[in-house]
C-alpha cells in the first residue's frame, strides 16, 4: 500500500489548502515544501480578500458574488488573519464617471454580504479625514468594504490546521524526481537527505515552477500557462486614516494604498509577464517609478523611487486558454487514466478564492477515494474561534490578563494568532518572563513557538512570513535572532 494517498508538491496557499482540505475529508496527505511555506508568490499578494469591483467593469458578476461569499467565509474562520476595511475610491475627473462609479458600489453591496460589514457611500473628502492625505482638487471618494489579510500568515496557518488533523508537512523538502506507475514514487531532498514516498495521487501545486516541476520532476506535458510577475513598493506611512485608497490610474487600472504594519504605506500593484528563475523575482525599475507615479497623481506627499523601503515581488502563472486569462480563478487538470496514478494540476488564482479552489480541486479526486463531505467554509483556523467583530474585545482580554503588553504589541499578537496567543504567553507576568528580547516586540517565548508549532528555521521565516517585524528590526537585533535560532534548534 502507498504510503499517502496525495502527495503535494508546494507549500503556497493553493498547496496548504489542498493539504487541510483533503486530510479534513479522510486522505492521508503530505506536502512537500522546498523551501518555506509561503516563500513564493503567496507572500507577495496584495493582502486584499475582496470581491474585486473591478470585476463589474470586466461584468464577471458571477465571479464577483462567489469572491463576496468567499470574503464572507475568511470573515468567519480567520477573524484575526482578516481584517475589515473601508476602500475608498476618490473620484477623478479624467477617469471613470461618478455615476458608474456609485452604481458599481451599489451592485457590489447588492451581490456580497451578509458578513455585516458597512455598505457602500458617497464621502466628501474635503470635511473628512480621508481627504488629509489627498491633493486639493479631490472632493469626493466613494467607499464600500472589504478586506486585507496577513497573507503569509494565511498559509502558514492553513498548513497548521492541516497538520494538526494529521496531515505531514515537510518543509525544506524539494521534491527531485517522480516515477508514475498505479501509483508515485517521489524522490526529495529533504533537508540534505535524500528520501522516497509514495502515494496514489500527486497534486503539481508550484505556482511560477508549475511548467518545470511538470517537465522535469513528473515528466508530463507542461499545462499552458503564462507566467506573470506582480510587484509591490512599501514607502514610510503616507496617511493616518485607517482606510485603503484605491486609485484609477490613468492607464484604466485600479492602484491601491494600503496602511502595512503601523508606520508603512503598501502600494500595488504592478504586473507584466515573467521570464527567468521564480526564486528570484526582482521589481524593474520601471514597475517601481509607475507605482510612484500613480500615488503621486493623488496624494498630497510626493514620492520618490528613493522612499522605496521595500518592494513584494512574486511569479506565478495563468491560465492562457485559448487567449483568455481567469486570473482569479487558476487553473486545474485532472490527468489519469488505466494504470496511471491520478496526478491534479493546480496553479494561479487569487488569495481570497484559494479555499474554494482547494475544495474543488479535492473533489476531483472523488471518484479515486471514499472522503467525506466538504468541511472548510465553517472550521475556522487555529486561534480563529472567535466572531470578526470581536477582535477588539480579544485585544482587550489580553491586555486585561497580560498587562505588561501595549495596546499595539496586544493588537500584534491577537492578529497573528488569535486565541493561540496563550500558547505564546502562557503564565508570563511580566516582560522578562518571556525570555530574550529581539527588537521592541519579539520575544523569546514567541520565537520558540514559531520553532516548534510553526516550521520556522530561519531568521527571515520569522521576520517576514510569521510576522513583518523585519521592517523594524535593527541589525544587531536580527544576528542575535539567529543565534538564539541557532542555538534552540
Ligand atoms: C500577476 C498576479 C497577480 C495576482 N494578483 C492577486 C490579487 O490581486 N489578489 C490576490 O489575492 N492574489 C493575487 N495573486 C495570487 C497570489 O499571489 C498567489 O498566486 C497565490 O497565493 C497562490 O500561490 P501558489 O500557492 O499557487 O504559489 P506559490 O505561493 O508560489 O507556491 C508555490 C510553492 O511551490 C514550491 N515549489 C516549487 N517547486 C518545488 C519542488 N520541486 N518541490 C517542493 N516545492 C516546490 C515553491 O517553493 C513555492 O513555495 C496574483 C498572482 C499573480 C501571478
């Protein structure tokens, strides 16, 4: 008998949520990671659960009500990873009327939600705070609601939840060679060692490396697909409302200006097609200046390519059928046959859709299993047991039981894992109780647990996929992250 019955190569969002799907619906499943989980494209998204306005426009309305519902799901079972927010959207008077404007916001709140979240409205922005950050001539914005999400977080919570229901999760495991037969044979370097699995069933889930894990791993046809790259600047802190702007950029696309992490502002994003090694996606200088550009034709505060603190680059691919891109929806093939392991192909899509595409691509293996019913929508995430709109009160909870915490450093961790934080605190009644201090936030004890409970095995899985705190961090204080890492594992 076959050790698993999947094996999943790639450890993004599209991976762990195939993983926590099908391990929930009785399939022994592991997953396979060469890296760290969410180490490519899906630590680079643009943080947004939405159901994409912009949608209307293309009128993919059925796609913008099944997104709205999805929103509505993340809402419910990762209240801390997923946050509300207010989009506003300042009318322009060289871009799209205000009429289409307001009636695409009015269609917007008809097909989503019945999360509660506030419904759209006309604001003018000369009496409102959202007017501060913007140049003169902008007197209305129109707003609705949606959502930003800790996207790197997502994955990593995902592949928890998969592991605790019995799912094996290997990261730095990259998955060399395939031999098909009834069922896989697969070859990996885990960790310097070499090791064989098998299972009757493999799922290609590597985003931007789909086409080269089929070719050279699996040694299939490559599907068709186009690969793209998206890119992201971060500059200091361009405004204090707690609002995300979206812009109508001149070239017809929607820019976005998100707050990141307290004393930054995330503008996105930048996309054209990609060529090269997904490992090493750089931002052009050119996607950095058109960034630049269109912040600049709004906000009152110029920037430059120089206030450029970070850029959020990743690759993935496209479906290009017949011509035509479903960008949010990805794509997935079913390739089987007499005497042939099934082997599922999952690549693309967008964050806020990436439960439903699991649970899809999980009941096209159906026929080959007994399993039993979709379960994702209602079970929420580890440490999301709690209802969205009573994050606030959580944050209280912690401070009221924890009270060396500050508000923002409360607000940190309830974000990052909700309820789960007690793990972390446990009985600590003051500061030094959690062991070394790395920067102002990060403890010790929180190291530790990333360690043991979250695979983390290097400084930056910690700055910059457990947490963002690698925007802060001061040198000194990362060399002595990682000789406490060094010395804990
Ligand atoms: C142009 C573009 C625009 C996008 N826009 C949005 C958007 O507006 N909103 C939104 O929500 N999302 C957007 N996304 C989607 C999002 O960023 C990711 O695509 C999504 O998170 C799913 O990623 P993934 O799991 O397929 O791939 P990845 O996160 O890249 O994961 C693939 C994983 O496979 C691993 N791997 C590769 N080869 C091997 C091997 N041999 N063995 C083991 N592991 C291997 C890699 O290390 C990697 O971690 C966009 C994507 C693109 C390309």
């Amino acid at each position: 008998m076959a050790d698993y019955d999947l094996a999943i190569i790639g450890g993004g969002l599209n991976g762990v949520s195939i993983a926590r799907d099908a391990v929930g619906r009785g399939l022994r499943v592991i997953l396979l990671e060469q890296g760290d989980l969410g180490g490519g494209a899906s630590s680079a998204s643009p943080r947004l659960i939405h159901g994409d306005f912009a949608g209307l426009e293309r009128r993919h309305i059925l796609r913008v009500r099944s997104a709205l519902a999805e929103r509505d799901v993340w809402l419910r079972i990762a209240p801390h990873l997923v946050r509300p927010m207010r989009f506003a959207i300042p009318a322009h008077s060289e871009e799209r009327p205000d009429w289409q404007l307001r009636s695409w916001l009015l269609l917007y709140d008809r097909l989503g939600s019945r999360s509660g979240l506030p419904a759209s409205a006309t604001v003018d922005v000369t009496h409102h705070p959202l007017g501060n950050a913007l140049k003169r001539p902008f007197g209305t914005a129109f707003e609705c609601s949606d959502c930003v999400v800790d996207d790197s977080r997502l994955v990593v919570l995902t592949a928890v939840d998969a592991a605790a229901r019995g799912a094996v999760i290997r990261t730095g495991a990259r998955c060399t060679r395939a031999e098909r037969g009834k069922e896989w044979r697969l070859v990996t370097i885990d960790r310097g060692f070499r090791q064989v699995v098998t299972a009757r069933a493999v799922a290609n889930v590597t985003g931007a490396w789909t086409p080269s894990v089929a070719e050279t791993v699996l040694r299939v046809t490559p599907p068709k697909v186009a690969a793209v790259q998206m890119s992201q600047i971060v500059v200091s802190r361009l405004f204090d409302c707690d609002n995300i702007y979206v812009f109508q950029n001149s070239d017809g696309r929607l820019i976005f200006a998100s707050p990141y992490e307290r004393d930054f502002t995330l503008i996105g994003t930048a996309s054209h097609a990609f060529k090269g090694d997904p490992a090493i996606v750089a931002m052009a200088a050119d996607d950095v200046a058109y960034l630049c550009d269109a912040a600049n034709r709004y906000f009152r505060e110029r920037i430059e390519t120089v206030d450029v603190v970070r850029t959020l680059s990743g690759a993935n691919v496209v479906p290009s059928l017949a011509g035509r891109r479903h960008q949010r929806d990805g794509a997935m093939l079913l390739d089987h046959g007499r005497g042939k392991a099934p082997l599922l192909t999952v690549c693309g899509g967008d964050v806020t859709t990436a439960r439903l595409r699991a649970e899809r691509a999980v009941s096209e293996l159906t026929p080959f299993y007994p399993m039993s019913p979709r379960w994702t929508a209602n079970a929420p995430l580890p440490g999301g047991d709690f209802a969205w709109n009573r994050f606030d009160d959580e944050v209280e909870e912690v401070r009221e039981r924890w009270r060396f915490l500050g508000e923002d450093q409360a607000k940190r961790l309830v974000a990052a894992y909700g309820t789960k934080v007690k793990e972390i605190l446990g009985d600590a009644r003051e500061r030094s109780d959690l062991g070394p201090a790395f920067g102002s936030e990060l403890t010790g004890a929180e190291v530790r647990y990333l360690m043991q409970k979250e695979w983390a095995r290097f400084p930056d899985d910690i700055l910059w996929r457990r947490s963002k705190l690698g925007m802060t961090m001061q040198p000194a204080d990362r060399e002595a992250l990682a000789a406490f890492m060094a010395a804990s594992s």
